[in-house]
C-alpha cells in the first residue's frame, strides 16, 4: 500500500475528527480502544505534508481535541465569572485555538527535523515529547494526554511501570504501527502484540499494606458557588459542614472536608473548626481545605488539620486565570472575569513534608495538582495515603469533574496508593490501588461517603523514576529519524 495522501482539506477535518475521538477515550465516555485509532489517524498521510501542512493538521487535532474535551472552561467564564455569551465563547475559543498550536509545533518540527527512516517510531517518540512541553510550559496543562484513557483497558497494568506517559507512547506507537500494518508492512503486527501481551504477565499489586485500614469519612456540602463568597455562604458552608460531621459515626479515623470547604481565611474559620473538633472523638482526625494569609500578605491554598494531625500542606502547583493572574496588570479591570473577589495565591514550597493523621502519611494534592503524575509521584514516594481536595463546581453540569476524577483514579493506580478525593459538589469518592472506585457519592448532592482506605508501603517502578526514562525513551526514539541537512 503507498503512502495515504489527502487534500488539505480533508486532511484537517480528519485530524478535527481524531480530536473528538480523543476526547471520548476519556470519561465519561471511556472508549479507551479509539486512542489508538486517532493517533492513527494523525499519522496517517503525515510523511506526504510539509512542515507548514503539518503544523496545520496538528492545530486541527487540537481544536478538536480541547473544542470538544476542555470547553467546559466556558461554565466558569460565564456561569460564574460574570462574563456575557458572546465574551465568554471568545474567550473559550481562545483557550481552545492556544492550547491546539502546541500539536501545530510538535508535528512542524517533527516533519522539519525527522525524515522517513523509522517513521513509525520517530512520530511516537514527538507525541510523547509534545505532551511533555505541554505538561510544562507555561506552568503547563497535561489534560486529555493520550494515555489518560488506560485506566480500565487492557494497557492498565503498564500503568505503575511507565506512567501516563509511557501509556501515551504504547498508544501513539499501536496508532502508528497499525497503519504500517494497513501498508502491508506485516512486521508491524510483532510489536503492536508485544506492546498488549506484556500487562498479561506484569504483577496486579506493587505495594502491601503497611497497616491495619482507616475508616475514613469524606463529606461534600453542595453549596452554590455563586453565593460561596458571601456573608450568607459562608454560613451556609458552616453549618453545613457543621451538622454533616455531627452525622458521622463515632468511630471514624479520619474526616475529610474539600478545598476552601469554608470559604474564609484559617484565623476566620478557627472558632467553627474548634466547635466541630470538640464534638469529635479524641481518635478522630479532621483535616480540611482552607485559605491561609501570613503575617508578610501572601495568601496559600492550603489543608490543614485538627486532632491527631501532625503538619499541613500549602498548594505548590497553582492555576492560571484561578488562582493568580498572570499580568495583573494589564488584565486586571479590562473584564469582570479578571476581577473576581480572590486574592492571588501564593505556591507552597516543593517538597513538602507529608502530613500525618490517624497514625498515617498522607500524601497532598489540591484539585488541579492531582493531574501532574510526576508530582504526584513525588508526594507517594514520601506517604503511605493520597489524599486529594478539590472544588469543581466551577464546572457545572459538564464533562470536566469526570475527566478530572479520571485522573485522579490514574494516579492511584500510578503509585500503588489509595486515593482519599473529597470535592464540593462531586465526584467524592475512594479509590483503591488498583484506581477502582470503592465509594461514590453522588454528584450534586450535599452527602457524604464513608469507606476504609489502607496505608500502602513500598514503591511502584513509576514511583521510584517519575517520567524521565519514558521521555528519555521518546526522545531516543526521534533521533535515529533526525536528518539536520534534509533535501527538498
């Protein structure tokens, strides 16, 4: 079979259309086998294109990729961001077209610096290094990586060996070899086989209990964001957190509540936490999301404890556009969206200590930082527990919680670790080593869960290394295709 070639146009609506298919690997659609078609897809007819053409296809995937996957940052822009219709789509669309140039660059200088020689394998190894500059460049957004989608397929035991980069690599790889395999290149099939046998052999568990399991309450109050702020929220938010903890049994080991679950500042909330603990039993520890200020005006989303609790933990990785405003001072009063009433916020030191409740290392990791596998990696080499707060009520009705809750069943699987997830509005739950759902409460209700977690020891391979041998690995795999003085 020759090279696949198509018209420029065709071309880009195929490279929308593996956008989309990427999107719905993802919950809640959970089509785990398309990921490997739509990396197909963009490899298909790619050797035929310049770079320019290929810059091009690659800003198409991405539109198709974040227009359908990520546009839920429309629900925060307009629902709660005061920001009208036609600003806030502006303002998505924007979102969307920025985030799609980094698959323009990657396949530019992919088919700028790389010619024909193992092209299967080079295109692979220039996925996996464009996911990892989008991990990191301008703090970074690793959302909707392509191996995310391996949770629950056949690939998920590569998980605690390779992490979500390696699985992006086996994917890319499956995608671009099974288009070999479409040219008769009946090799191909070898090391598409290898690459899906392999989990059959890996172990299921990584890591043992390091102790007996907690019983572990995580409460969600429910509260409508958009009085969250106000004097009449921050009451509601108290009592509510209040009388939900009084429900609880009395032989709980731990009680979670979620990020900035009190919307007020640590010394604020002091005189409620204090009532709650008295009503507490002496084993029971509580730990919450909270806003801290020091003495010198910075300002920290933090989690902090009550009872048996030993430390807290400061958020490291902060969100752009959420929690501080990159140039402030060219944004700040041009939209009501860039002046909501939150002061900017301020990372915490790397390398944290992790905390210690009920006897336990916990391992931190608010809302958007559950995303970052390294950093998660981090924390679980250091504690026996993860545990994450989050508020994704900026987010509405939309797909976005559920993507998030995805990854965070990821990392869990990641690092051999339970994984402890309370959030405002949902989806709280437990997840256990193996990144199962072992307790749910249901989105959008104020409830809580209850259900045992045990603190693991030992380390997975991808905890002990991070991500650096996967990157080595792809980068290893784009040099032998590198040709520096390539003919017209």
């Amino acid at each position: 079979m020759h090279e696949l070639r198509f018209s420029p146009a065709l071309g880009c609506l195929l490279a929308l259309a593996a956008g989309v298919l990427t999107t719905l690997t993802a919950s809640p659609f959970e089509l785990w086998w398309l990921a490997p078609v739509a990396a197909g897809l963009m490899y298909a007819g790619l050797p035929a294109l310049t770079p320019a053409q290929a810059a091009l296809r690659g800003w198409c995937y991405g539109v198709g990729l974040f227009g359908s996957g990520a546009s839920w940052v429309y629900v925060s822009i307009h629902d709660y961001g005061y920001t009208g219709v036609p600003l806030a789509l502006f303002l998505t669309g924007m979102f969307v077209v920025s985030l799609a140039l980094f698959f323009a660059l990657t396949l530019w200088l992919y088919r700028r610096l790389c010619g024909p020689r193992l092209a299967a394998l080079t295109f692979a190894g220039a996925w996996v290094l464009g996911e990892w500059l989008r991990t990191w460049l301008f703090t970074g957004f690793p959302w909707l990586l392509l191996g995310s989608a391996h949770v629950d397929s056949p690939l998920a035991p590569w998980a605690p060996v390779v992490g979500v980069y390696g699985l992006s690599l086996i994917t890319a790889l499956t995608g671009s070899l099974g288009i070999e395999f479409l040219r008769r290149r009946w090799w191909a099939l070898a090391p598409i086989a290898t690459l899906w046998l392999i989990p059959l052999t890996l172990p299921t568990q990584w890591t043992q209990p390091a102790g007996e399991p907690l019983r572990v309450a995580l409460l969600q109050g429910n509260l409508p964001q958009l009085i969250k702020w106000t004097p009449e929220g921050q009451r509601v938010a108290a009592n509510t957190y209040s009388e939900l903890t009084r429900a609880q049994p009395d032989d709980l080991d731990l009680i979670v509540w979620p990020e900035a679950a009190l919307p007020m500042f640590e010394e604020e909330a002091r005189p409620i936490l204090e009532r709650v603990q008295s009503n507490l039993s002496p084993d029971t520890a509580l730990l919450t999301g909270i806003l801290q200020r020091d003495g010198q005006g910075l300002y920290f989303n933090s989690v902090i404890g009550l009872g048996d609790v030993e430390g807290e933990y400061r958020k490291e990785h902060l969100v752009p556009f959420g929690e501080y405003l990159p140039l402030e001072n060219l944004l700040r009063g041009t939209i009501a969206f860039f002046d909501l009433p939150m002061p900017a916020m301020t990372p915490g030191p790397a390398r944290q200590a992790p905390i210690l409740a009920a006897g336990t290392t916990i391992g931190n990791a608010i809302c958007y930082e559950i995303i970052y596998a390294d950093l998660v990696a981090e924390r679980a080499r250091e504690s026996e527990l993860l545990l994450t707060v989050s508020n994704d009520t900026w987010f509405g009705r939309s797909i976005g919680p559920l993507q998030h809750l995805q990854m965070a069943r990821l990392r869990a699987l990641e690092n051999g670790r339970y994984v402890a997830r309370a959030t405002s509005n949902g989806v709280t739950v437990i997840i256990d080593p193996r990144g199962r759902v072992t307790a749910r409460a249901p989105q959008f209700e104020t409830t809580s869960i209850t259900g045992e977690v045990v603190p693991m020891s030992g380390l997975t391979p991808f905890t002990r290394t991070g991500s650096w041998p996967v990157w080595l690995l792809a980068a290893l795999l784009v040099i032998p295709g590198v040709q520096l003085h390539r003919k017209p």
